[in-house]
C-alpha cells in the first residue's frame, strides 16, 4: 500500500462525453468571436473605403 489517497476518475464513458462537450462548446465560442471580430473589422475597412472612389466595390462592400 502507498498510504496516499487514490485517484477517482470519471468512468470512460462520462470522461468522453465531457471533453466533447468542452471541445464543441469552444469550437461554438470560437466561431462566434471569429464571426464578430471579421463583422466588426469588416464595418470599419467598409467605412473606410466608402471616402475611396471605387474602393467599396472592389472590396464587396456594396452588397
């Protein structure tokens, strides 16, 4: 006998559901900040083209 204490694991089962949950839960955060900060970037270089002749439409910002 060690005298420590023994390690209690989750059973398998939980254990893979648990770090799927923390994978799709970060993948949702993830794409959901990515989306935010291209939307908010866009907003910004779209505003920023407007005072360029030309500019707008080349980027895609007339749509």
């Amino acid at each position: 006998m060690t005298g420590g204490r023994e390690e209690t694991r989750a059973p398998q089962g939980l254990q893979w559901a648990r770090e799927v949950w923390v994978g799709v839960v970060g993948l949702v955060l993830g794409v959901a900040l990515v989306a935010g900060l291209t939307e908010d970037m866009g907003r910004r270089v779209c505003g920023g083209a407007a005072s360029i002749p030309g500019a707008a439409v080349l980027l895609g910002c007339d749509r």
